[in-house]
C-alpha cells in the first residue's frame, strides 16, 4: 500500500529527514527515513438523510479501519458537529471509535427537533476540523452528503475528499437525470419517465403498463421504493414516494436477478449477485443479517460479466464520476442487462457489496479504505496549480 502524507505542513515546513516524491498514479507520497508518516482524516458521518444510520455505520467502520493502519482519524457528525472541539489537538493518538460512535448515536432523538431549530447544515467545528485534515473521507450517504452539496462547500474551502466531485454526485442522486443520461449514451436502463407531485401519473398515456417501479428521485438505500401490480398499488406507492420528495420516478419492472459492480479508479471490480431471501434488494433486505444471499464472483458467463463491467465504467463516465462509485443492474430470464442507478458513496463496512468485491481481488478492508483515500487524492493532482496559466 502506499504511504501517505500525515499533514501537508510537515513537507511545506521543509522538515529535513523528509521528502516528497509521487506514486505510479501521480498521488503524493512523502518518504521519511525514520518512519513513515500517516495522515490526518475526519471521517465525515451522520447528517440528516433517511440513510443516517447507515452512515454512521459506514463512518465507524472505515474510521476503525484506518486507525488500525496508524492514521489519525476521527470519527465526525456533519450535522452536529463537535463543540469546542480543537483542531490542533484533534487528531489524538489515543482514541475511542466506539465510544465515539456512541455519542453520534445518541444525537439521532434530537435531530428533527434541531432541524427546525437552525437553519445552517454543518455542525460546530467541522468545517475547521475538515480544513485541518489531510483528507476528509466522505462515510455520508443519502441528501446533504451524496448529491454534491457537502463537496461544493469543500471544494470552496480547498478541502480535499474522498469520491467525485460535486456535479457528478449531483447527477448521479438524482435518478431521473442518471435515466436520461444512460439512455443518451448507450447504457440499457429500464424504460421510464420522472413525475412531479401534482402530475398526471396516467401509465397509459405514456405507452406503459403495470406492474411498475415507483421510486423517490433522489432517494437511497431504497427508501422510497415500491413495486406495484394493481392501480391501487400505483396510488399509494405514488402517495408514498412524495411523502420523501417532490419528484418521483416511474419505469418498467424487470423480473429477474440483481447484480452490483464496483468501479474504482476507471476499473470495473467483479460482479457481485444479490438475492434476497424474500422480496426485492429493499432497507430491510439491505441491512438485515441472513436477508439476502450475495455471491461474488457472480456465476454468469464469462460474456455477461464483461458487459455489465463494462456497462458500469461507461455509465461512470456518462456521469462524469470519478474516484469511485458502485453501480446496480438487473437481468431479465432472456439475459438482458439493465442498469439502475449508481452510488456515488457506497456502503463502507466489512460486509458491504464493494468490500466483498475487493475481497476477492485479495483487499483487506482496511486496504480498500487506503486505496479509496490514495485514487481519490489523484484529482487534486490534475487541478491548475497557484500561478499557472492554464
């Protein structure tokens, strides 16, 4: 694995025993004779998605991973933050992940009550806590974390991340607009149409028919999703859908088996299958032990498993996404590949679909994590230096 810069400073204060050299890829690597030198990281957790829990999860798992590899990572709650917390003094050597989990945990009761109490999105302290790390490794999952707000803000604040940038995150939260972008750029993806509350949903008028998918737009996690059979079914799966959002989306169901592909750093990961014991891959299924039963490497043919890869790195590239992302497809009886969606923060804990894929290109968890730090710093590496004219 490689090594990584503990604090930018160290190599600007020019300290004598170190220097700076770059990687294969362009990443930089600061060489010590005495030791090798780690990064400060805030894992950035919490927020205020349907998906909070499961970031918090997320959070603690790659904050407990990277601590394991001698980083000085801190586990933080976007939302509501660490009063008083000291950016210099931070970044402790001793630390309780757990514990701090904990605490994050027990924020959860207050948070609609402290919602409609501030109207600002980040914490106390974690914009100056952001700004002193090295890297910030985005664990947030849903709205205000995975649809490019959090990352716009830091990239005005010259905060370097983990994951793509701010308008491909955009893109990809929102389903409607990742549809239309698949369908325009050659990626096979269910048939279908976005609706605005208040809209017309007759199928009919659009040239379908039941049973169909009704899902939020920028939903994750699938929250928000519904298969539905009868016009009874359609009403109350729409009624559902907006209670989330204001837009839904609408497409065909296709019958069949689900997939997922990892794609990091322009490199499709193996197929991994999901089938849930009972149901569709939904919450429930997700994060529910002994749910669902997921094989990796999937057993297609070795022709399907290069189309849905490569499927899934054009569908990457459609969106513009960098770093990293996973993508989910399904498979009709005739073999017919449909893509859905794609994540561009994925789950992060030891039993998460892209883990397990980089399992079995022999990753630890804890290397993926690394390696998920190193590609994503590569996109720093490509921005006009101070001075520069282009």
């Amino acid at each position: 694995m490689p090594h990584f810069i503990r604090n930018r400073r160290d190599s600007e204060a020019g300290r004598p025993d170190c220097y700076e050299s770059s990687d294969s890829c362009g990443s930089p690597v600061l060489f010590c004779e005495s030791e090798e030198i780690r990064m400060k990281i805030v894992v950035l957790a919490g927020g205020t998605s349907t998906e909070r829990d499961v970031s918090i999860v997320t959070g603690t798992e790659v904050c407990r991973a990277l601590r394991s590899r001698g980083h000085q990572a801190i586990l933080i709650d976007v939302f509501f933050g660490e009063e008083g917390l000291d950016p210099e003094t931070a970044f402790a050597e001793e630390y309780d992940v757990q514990r701090q989990a904990e605490r994050i945990r027990e924020r959860n009761g207050r948070l609609e009550e402290e919602k409609k109490a501030r109207k600002e999105f980040f914490g106390p302290q974690v914009l100056p806590l952001c700004q002193a790390a090295d890297v910030v490794f985005m664990a947030l999952h849903g709205a205000n974390g995975e649809d490019g707000r959090v990352q716009a803000v830091f990239d005005l604040f010259g905060i370097r991340y983990t994951g793509t940038d701010c308008l491909s995150s955009a893109m990809a939260m929102d389903k409607g607009i990742t549809k239309r972008l698949f369908e325009t750029g050659g990626v096979p993806t269910p048939r279908g149409f976005e609706l605005k509350r208040g809209e017309d949903p007759d199928l009919a008028a659009r040239g379908m028919e039941l049973p169909v998918v009704v899902k939020t737009c920028c939903g994750g996690s699938s929250v928000g999703v519904y298969i539905v059979r009868t016009p009874e079914e359609y009403r109350e799966a729409l009624e559902g859908a907006f209670s989330y959002e204001e837009q839904a989306v609408v497409e065909e169901y296709v019958d069949g088996r689900e997939f997922s592909v990892g794609v990091v750093d322009q490199k499709a990961y193996p197929v991994i299958e999901i089938a849930p014991v009972e149901g569709f891959y939904d919450y429930k299924n997700k994060y529910s032990a002994g749910a669902a039963v997921e094989t990796c490497p999937a057993l297609i043919s070795g022709e399907q498993t290069r189309r849905m890869q490569e499927y899934a790195c054009r569908g990457c590239e459609i969106l513009g996404i960098r770093g990293y992302a996973r993508l989910d497809f399904m498979m009709n009886g005739d073999g017919k590949i449909y893509c859905l969606e794609a994540n561009t923060l994925p789950g992060m804990t030891p039993t998460s679909l892209l883990p397990q894929e980089a399992a079995v290109l022999g990753m630890s968890f804890a290397d993926l994590c690394e390696e998920l730090i190193r590609i994503s710093l590569k996109k720093y590496q490509q921005e006009p230096q101070e001075g520069s004219l282009s």
